[in-house]
C-alpha cells in the first residue's frame, strides 16, 4: 500500500572531489612541520631533564668524596683533588649528550665545569664542602629558536666529616 510517490537518488550528484587520497596527503603535509617541531622538542626536553638529573649526581658524588675527611676538604681547591671530583662528575654525566669517553678534564672546552668551596665555619661552626657542577648540554638546531645551548649548575654543600 504505497502512495505512488517514487524518491530517486542520483549519484554523482553535487560536488565531487573523486579520491580522497590527496586530501590526506595535503593534510599530512601541513601538519608533518608541527609534528617534527613537537618531536625534536620532546626529545631536547628530555635532554636537558637528563642533563639536570645527572649534574645533581655528579655535585652530590664530588660533595661526598670531598668531605669525606678533614684532611681533603681543607685541601680541596688543589688542582689533584679537583680532579678528582671532576672524574666523578665525568663518571655521573657518562651517557649524557655530548660527554661520551671523550671528555676526560673539567672546564675549558669542556662541557663541564666544577667548582670545590671549602667553609671552615660552615653551618652552625662546622665546616662544610660546596661542590658546584655545571654543564652545557647542546640543544637541537630548530629554525626561528635561537638557544642552542643549555648551562645546567648544580650546588650540593655537605659537612665535613673529621
């Protein structure tokens, strides 16, 4: 029991844009450029954090050897004991970018820079040992960003033990 009224559709009909595959491709290409933008700065936030963590160990390690006696602390501005607690922080920043086996010495081109205070009348009278670790994390080039480069420092102070 119709009512005899017959509905026709045409294809075909209105606009038609045929593939859909070039539309995926100028969408990819627009946003591909955002894309990589995103990626490279995860990854250069994930060095600097890296980078960030490691510098802590590496003034925490030299802080620790330094003020392990009186002896050392008190002595500690000499070129062998500094060298000494640039080994550790070489040891506490071995797989961070740009430090490797190649990095053997403190400051100069070197990426890491380490500085030992020692305060005969630290806290409270007792003599402490400051270590201060900065490095220099190189950052990937993005276009129109201009840092490059990253100085992380990092100061760990601990007591002298007798």
């Amino acid at each position: 029991m119709g009512l005899g009224i017959k509905v026709t559709t045409r294809r075909g009909s209105g606009f038609s844009f045929g593939s859909r595959r070039g539309q995926a491709a100028v969408e990819v290409g627009l946003m591909l450029p955002w894309l990589v933008i995103a990626f490279v700065g995860a990854l250069d936030f994930g060095f600097g954090t890296y980078g960030l963590i490691a510098t802590q160990n590496a003034a925490r390690a030299g802080a620790e050897w330094g003020s392990a006696t009186s002896s050392v602390a008190s002595n500690i501005t000499t070129n062998a004991n500094t060298q000494i607690i640039c080994n550790y922080a070489i040891a506490a920043l071995e797989y961070a970018p740009n430090v490797g086996t190649s990095v053997t010495t403190c400051g100069g081109s070197s990426p890491i820079s380490v500085s030992p205070t020692y305060n005969a009348t630290g806290h409270g009278g007792i003599p402490t040992l400051t270590v201060s670790v900065t490095y220099t994390v190189n950052l990937l080039a993005v276009p129109g960003v201009s840092l490059s480069t990253l100085a992380i420092t990092r100061t760990v102070e601990m007591p002298v033990r007798n």
